[in-house]
C-alpha cells in the first residue's frame, strides 16, 4: 500500500487543475455569499502544514482545494468589471455601438455597448446588452452607432434549486442585459477594422449558415430543427469549433506547408521543414481561432495544439496526461468559471478520456493494407465509444437526455464531416471572398444528404432516452469516478488484484453511487419563481401551472419541467385558481397562492387563521407578525415532505455592487 500511495504522490501535478477547480465550482454554486477571511485563514493553515510535512496527501489536496476557492473569490470580486442591472427598463431610448453580431436561422441578435448610466447603474463603466430586433428590419453594421426604441432585462438568475443560473453566466461572459429592439436610426457608421468586423464582412461574403457555423462559430446559425437532429444522433458536438475541428485543419495546414518546404532546398538546408510548418500552421490556426469567435471549447482545443507544435519542434510526445492537465490549468487561471460551462466539462472529458486509453497505444505502420483498416475501423469505433462514456454524465446532467445512437451517427456522419463538408466549407469560404459560392454549394448539397441520413437514425425507436434531474451532488460522485479511473496509478506488478484494478473498481463504486442517489432522489411537487408570477404544482406525477406564457419567465417553464422528469417539449397546461386563490394539498401539506390583490384583501386573513394551510404565497410583498411562518419569500420548491428549498438570489451577479 505505501508503494501505491508513493506512486500516486509521484504524479500529483495530474490532480491539481482538478482540485483546484473543484473549490472554484464550490465557490459558484453556493447558495449564499461565502466569507472569504475563513477560508484564506485555512488556506494559511494548510499550506503551512504542508510545508512541515512534506509529502502529504491530503494536506495538499485540501490547499490546492482552497486556493481554488479563494481564486475563484478574487476573480469574480476583482477580475469582472460587468455592470450588473438592478430594474428592467421598458421602451427607453438608448445609444450604443454594435460590437457584435449574433445570426440565427430566424432572427438577429446583437451586441449594444452603452454607458452603465443609461440602464440606470451607477458606474463609469459601460454595459454590454444583448438585443433581438424584433421586426423585419436590416442588421446594422458592426460600429454602427444608433439610437434605439428597446427594453432591456436584467439576466433571469436560476429558476429552481440547481438549475441553469443565466445571472451568473451572463456576469462572467460581460453581458448586462438582454430585451429587444423595436426601431432604431443609424446615426453614425463606422468602419472599423476589428475582429469582428471581419466576422462579418465575411458572413455577408459568403451568405451560408455553415460558414457561419463552422469557421464564423456563430453555434446558433444552424435551423434549430437541424441542430437537434445532429444532438440526438450524437455528433452535436461539431457545430461548436473545438478539437475535432482543430486537428483536422491543423493537420492539413502541417501537411500543406511541409510540403511546400520540402520542395524548396534553400529552406530545408537551413532550417528542418517540421520547424517552418509548426510556424506556418500555428498561425493560421490563430487566425482561425480569432474569426471563430474564440469559445472555451476552441481555446482548449487552440492550446492542446499548441502543445503538440511545441512538442513537435523539441522532439516530445505531445499527447500525454500532462500536457492536457497544462491547457486545462491554463483555461481556469484565465477565467476560472469556464468549469462551470457543458462545453468546457465536455471538451476536457473526452479528451482526458481518449488519451486514457490511447496514450500508452502503438500502431505498427508495416502492415497490410487490410490491417490498416481494420485498425482504422478499431481506433474509430473505439474514439466514438471512450468519448460517448466519458461525456455521458455531462450530457445527461446538462442537457438531461442520452443519444442512444451516438455510436452509429458518429461512425456514419463524422467522416462525412471531415472528408467532405469541412474542407469544402473553409475552401468555398475563401473563394466566397472573391465572388465564386461553387464549393459552398457542394457543401450544402452534402449536408442535406447527411442530414436525410441522421433523421433515418433519429427515426429509430428510443433514440433519444430522457433522463431525470441529475443533483450536483450526483454529478460530483461521478466525476470523482472518472477522475479515479484516468488519474489513479494501478501497481501493474502487484500480487493483490485490487491493486492493479483499483482504479476500475473505484470507479465502478463511485458511478454506482450517483445512479443510486439519482434513482432515489425526490421530486418538488411544488413550484414558484423568485416574484411569484409563475407557480407550478404537480398532479398525477404531471406538471400544471397557474398561467399558459409568461414572459419574464420563459425559461422557468422548462426548468420546472426538467426537475419534474418532463421534456422542454412538453405543453404548458394551465390550472385555473377558483376566485383568484389557487390551494394545492397533498398528504403533508397545503399551499394557498394568491395572485391578484382583491383576492388577497378578501382571504387572507381567512388563509392566515386556516390551520389546514402551512404556507401562503403570493405575488405581493405581504407580512403580518401573526402570520409570517407560513408566508414563503423569494423562489423556491416545496417537496413531498413539506421541506422547502430556498433558490439561490443573493450572489454577487444577482445584485449591484455597494
């Protein structure tokens, strides 16, 4: 056991970016504001008592932990400049520049930027605010200064206890606001030369969804209907530019420019061709990277080739454990909420994953023909298989559904992808910037063919399994199983079975673990976001709610229906409150929900003296000091028990800064 433990200390840098943002997603998902001057004191501590005993475990783990959370802290408090929004504004005039274009198949979104004060914030600062442009009107032009007639909201914070917070995402990624436009004036064009500038010009250039999609990144371009298409069959993954994207094009760029090296002797007599084609290849792919927006998908993917280039150029192996956990440590010091993101988790999971199981594989190159594709066919099948188990508990977690199918569609439609659209689509984006769409027509007609393929596969029965809510307590249980599987050292030559198998078992019990917990988690019954305008109860295992729409809370709908079991496709089925008070009762409890205020004038204090009622909710502000034990505040679930759980509302991104 000693020579185990020795050998897992050996290779402790493999555990650090893990660690450290294990106490970084700590620190995100707290419910309240955390007091910093504890945990700094034992940081202190810990790092002081592993500087006099050297070579413990778990004293470093806890200040790896620690020193995550407490970047995390200094991060969000000093790193974010994001003006936060305190009211909605509704049909204001404001003046902004467009920074940013977002297309869609069915409407444009863009990126104002305007001064803080305009929304009302009392800061020097200014705001970016995110605008649909509700009627049929032209786009402006990327540094277009207009004058618009909009509304604009403050990010919707998370709707239920553990769901997606767009409050937090949107303080991170330097968004203020969201709303629409009605009508705007241009008032000033101007005709910049910045990055995205460029984004666009090239969209016009090439009017083609898949230039958008796959060299602008624009991930919401492709038809939604499409883009669940490619979900369920498993291969969603290529509309958002990440390594399958860098290695095939940072392949091709390698190949391109040492060919043209080797055939030019004043070069390589001088200078070894791989050195030129690193430089030449790198960057493109940097330019590559800029035009595609630069997502965190992209960025890892943008650093593991990086690494390979560097290790090309000095002779190493550049597919190892280490140099993946050196992307991954990079991203977090960079923006240590990227591993809060599905794109991040699943980026680095597969790749930790596939490298797991190739890195210690070779592949003869003196065999036949019918070997090589017989291990062509081994690598591909099995790539598809390690990356589907390892990202299937992010899959199910985030996006609460499992492609059953993923194994086929990847084997079909991938290499339609990477032999024929992509390279059609880079080369007919290039000609399109000349005037000549002929490739990208190619490309278009190719990608219909596949997409008739998908819908076969997404016609077959159970091609999309629907999963239940997956706690962050589950969800952590199995990421520590995957992380004992890759990142554990068996003792290959030990006699005791345990230890050359340890990893797969801990694994297996920790995975095991979080399947139980999900089977035997319960459910809310009893639903209300943060003002109360929305409330869902659930009868006969369905969800029903008090109103069919309602704006401010677009999302609540589905978040509600996620923690419920239920599809986002569901219907909303509305349930009617008899005299303006809706009573949910079930064997623990009742719940009077008043909306309107005659209703809440004429019962009130009827529901206060009912001792059949244990808590009243309304859409108002009410108290009363013989009634507030059974008046709920703020968003929250009600379980089957009676318990009641508080939605997280006081982070730092829900409020302005004092």
């Amino acid at each position: 056991m000693r020579d185990f433990l020795a050998k897992q200390f050996d290779d402790k840098f493999l555990w650090v970016p893990f660690i450290m943002a294990f106490g970084a997603g700590l620190y995100f998902a707290l419910p309240f504001a955390p007091n910093i001057l504890f945990w700094f004191i034992a940081f202190i501590a810990c790092g002081a008592g592993l500087v006099f005993r050297k070579h413990n475990f778990v004293l470093f783990c806890a200040t790896l932990f620690i020193g995550g959370f407490l970047y995390a802290a200094f991060y969000t408090h000093y790193m974010v400049k994001t003006p936060v929004m305190k009211y909605d504004m509704r049909d204001q005039e404001i003046i902004g520049v467009v920074h940013d274009i977002d297309f869609t198949d069915d409407k444009v979104k863009i990126i104002l930027n305007i001064p803080a004060t305009d929304l009302r914030i009392e800061s020097e600062r200014r705001a970016n605010i995110k605008m649909t442009i509700t009627n049929d009107m032209p786009p402006p032009q990327i540094g277009d200064v207009i004058q618009a007639k909009a509304s604009v909201f403050s990010p919707s914070p998370m709707e239920a206890p553990e769901t997606f917070d767009y409050a937090r995402w949107s303080f991170f990624n330097n968004l203020t606001g969201t709303g629409y436009i009605t009508e705007y004036n241009v008032l000033n064009h101007n005709d910049i030369h910045a990055i995205n500038h460029i984004r666009h010009k090239i969209h016009e250039k090439s009017n083609s969804f898949l230039t958008d999609g796959l060299v602008l990144g624009y991930k919401n371009s492709v038809p939604k209907n499409d883009k669940d298409i490619w979900s369920t069959v498993g291969v969603g993954h290529i509309w958002s530019i990440s390594g399958f994207h860098m290695t095939l094009i940072g392949g091709w760029l390698f190949a391109f420019f040492y060919l043209i090296c080797r055939s030019i002797g004043f070069i390589t007599r001088r200078v070894p061709a791989r050195i030129v084609a690193c430089v030449c290849a790198w960057s493109v792919l940097f330019g590559y990277v800029c035009i595609s927006g630069a997502a965190v998908a992209t960025m890892r993917a943008f650093l593991m080739t990086s690494l390979l280039f560097i290790a090309l150029l000095v002779g190493r192996n550049a597919i190892s454990m280490r140099n993946i956990s050196i992307a991954f440590l990079i991203l977090f010091l960079i923006n240590p909420h990227f591993v809060m993101h599905a794109g991040f988790q699943l980026s680095f999971a597969a790749i930790y994953g596939l490298i797991w199981f190739f890195g210690d594989k070779s592949f003869s190159k003196n065999i036949s023909w019918f070997q090589k594709v017989k291990s062509g066919i081994y690598v591909a099948t099995m790539t598809s298989l390690v990356a589907t188990f390892f990202t299937l508990p992010f899959i199910a977690t985030h996006f609460n559904y499992i492609p059953v199918y993923s194994l086929i569609g990847n084997l079909i439609l991938l290499p339609m992808f990477s032999v024929l659209i992509l390279p059609l689509v880079i080369i007919g984006t290039i000609c399109a910037m000349f005037g000549g769409h002929l490739f990208l027509d190619w490309a278009t007609n190719i990608y219909d063919f596949s997409l008739r393929i998908a819908q076969t596969i997404v016609d077959l029965p159970m091609s999309n399994l629907a999963m239940p809510h997956i706690s962050n307590m589950a969800f952590i249980i199995f990421v520590i199983g995957l992380m004992c599987l890759i990142l554990i050292k068996p003792i290959s030559d030990s006699g005791r079975w345990i230890l050359r198998r340890i990893n797969c078992l801990l694994c297996g019990i920790f995975i095991l673990c979080g399947i139980f917990i999900v089977a035997t988690q319960s459910r809310p019954v009893f639903y209300a976001t943060n003002d109360h305008e929305l409330i869902g109860m659930v009868y006969d295992d369905k969800l029903e709610f008090n109103k069919a729409r309602a704006a401010n809370h677009y999302f609540a709908f589905n978040a509600f229906r996620e923690l419920n079991g239920e599809k986002p496709s569901d219907e909303n089925i509305r349930r009617k409150c008899p005299g303006g008070v809706c009573i949910y009762k079930s064997e623990k409890f009742s719940v009077a929900y008043i909306q309107k205020f005659k209703p809440l004038q004429e019962h009130l204090v009827s529901l206060c003296r009912d001792d059949d009622i244990k808590y009243i909710v309304s859409y108002f502000d009410i108290s009363g000091p013989k009634c507030n034990h059974k008046i709920l505040h703020n968003g929250f679930v009600i379980y089957k028990s009676g318990r009641v759980k508080h939605t997280p509302f006081n982070r730092w991104w829900h409020n302005p800064r004092e």
